[in-house]
C-alpha cells in the first residue's frame, strides 16, 4: 500500500468514525444488514395512532450498514397528484405532523414546498445529519439551515408510506439524541463545515425540475455492485466526501444534480477515490 493510499484510508475511517455513533466505530465493518420485524400501529382511545408508543428499539442506521428502511425510495408527491387531490393530501400532511411530532419530539408543520412536510431541528448540524441518514435509509430528505424537509403526498397510506416517514425520523432522532454526545457533535460540525470548504454538499436535483429541463425524471445515477457489502462500503465513503448516496440491494445510487454538479464532476471524483480504496481494501 502506497503512502498517499493509506494516508487516504485513515482520512476515510476518521470521518466515518466523526459521523456514525460511538455504539458503531469499532463495529461498522462487520455490521450486517439483517431487518427486525416492523413494529404494529398501536391506537389510543380516539382511534388515532399513538406514534410515540410503538417502538421499543430501533435496527441498525443504515449509514452505519444496517437495513435501508425502503427498499426502494420513498418520494414526495409530484405537483400534479397533489393538485389532483388537495383535500387527501391536507389529511396526510397533517396526519405527518402530528406523527413526527409525537415520535421525535421536533416541531413540524406543513412545508410550503409542495410535497413535503418541515421539522425543526435543535441545529442545522442536526438537520444535516439527519439528511444524510435518513436518505440512506432510503426515504427522500432536503435541509436548509434548521430545517429537514420529508416526503408527503396524497396516495400516502397510513400504515405504509406514513408510517415509513414517521418511522425514519424516529429511528434517526433516537441515535443523534440518545446515542452521540454534545463533543461528537461539534466534531460532526467542524467535519460538515471542512467538507462544505472542499464543495457543496451534491443532493439529487428535483425530479419536476430536470423533468422540465429534459432531463429525465431521476436525480440519481445508478452503479451496480458486485455484492451488498461493496454497496455499503461506497455508499458511507461517497456520503463522507460530501455526496449524498444509498443503496438499493446491490446497487449503489449516488446524487445527480446538474445544478450544483454540472456533468457530474464532483460526485464522478468521489465514486472514483472510493471505489479506488475499496479496491485497496479488498471490498470490490
């Protein structure tokens, strides 16, 4: 292994020690992805769901290689559903909030952006974080300052789709609270503002946008991998070097944003340094 390689590798293990919880530095490694059962809907005597009720604990963070909660990601609802149906989309929205609330103890409340619902986070380092784990669990997230922004749309069912979003944010919201201390925190903060000093944090474009531009309608470029522990293992170095990706399966999906990466330079050089030290570390 050459200087400049290793040198890599341990610059690559410290951010990701920075980022993930202190139950998972010594163990991210080895962490298979290995789901717990889904927990049932439980209803107060209203006949409302009683969302700060159901969990008792919570599987692995995806970020740190356990089970994406979607398989397949879960976005907001495009403009013309949400037009379609107005009236249906209020009742999610609201039954969102209320949801999110009750599990994470955070403020939320309907976003003006159609399609999503805001949260208010202690600090923009929280929303940031959240950011990164939540769309490795493979739910879509934005976040701007203290705000986190989750996915809403009309065709949500309560016991799929709602609870999904409900779900990811208490699952997150429990490890950055429960889980990581006041001094991991600030280094989460002095490691989001070194990366922000390198480039722009590359989230996926909207689908509407690059869909009036001609751009097709994803704002994710796929990579398929030759195993799920590959996957794992570049999805967590491309998001440390300040590229948002999750994974599907086997496939690696890394962000497209021809606004904030034009021709995909960015996110292309962090696919190709971590794909370089996976080699080296016998991954791929």
């Amino acid at each position: 292994m050459q200087v400049d390689d290793r040198r890599e590798l341990e610059e690559l293990d410290l951010r990701l020690r920075t980022l993930l919880p202190g139950t998972y530095q010594d163990s991210y490694e080895a962490l298979e992805p290995k789901p717990m059962r889904s927990a049932g809907l439980k209803f107060d005597p209203d006949g409302k769901v009683a969302w700060d009720q159901i969990w008792g604990s919570f599987c692995d963070l995806a970020m740190a290689g356990g089970p994406p909660h979607k398989g397949k990601l879960l976005e907001p609802g495009t403009s013309e559903a949400i037009d379609a149906a107005p009236d249906r989309h209020e009742e999610v929205v609201d039954e969102l909030c209320r949801g999110i609330t009750m599990a994470s103890e955070l403020p939320a409340q309907p976003s003006p952006m159609p399609g999503w619902v805001s949260v208010d986070c202690y600090s923009e380092t929280m929303a940031s974080w959240l950011l990164r784990a939540i769309v490795m669990e493979n739910v879509s997230a934005r976040s701007e300052g203290r705000e986190l922004r989750l996915p809403a749309a009309p065709d949500f069912r309560l016991d799929k789709e709602i609870k999904n979003v409900v779900t990811v944010i208490a699952k997150t919201t429990h490890y950055w609270m429960g889980h990581m201390s006041r001094a991991q925190k600030s280094a989460i903060a002095e490691l989001f503002a070194k990366l922000a000093g390198s480039s722009p944090l590359i989230e996926p474009a909207d689908r509407e946008v690059l869909a009036r531009r001609g751009l097709g309608e994803g704002g994710w470029t796929g990579i398929d991998c030759q195993s799920v522990k590959a996957a794992v293992w570049m999805m967590r170095g491309i998001v440390v070097n300040n590229v948002l990706a999750r994974r599907e399966a086997k496939t690696l999906l890394v962000a497209n944003n021809p606004g904030t990466d034009p021709n995909g330079v960015i996110a292309a050089r962090a696919v190709m340094l971590i794909h370089r030290l996976a080699a080296i570390r016998g991954v791929v």
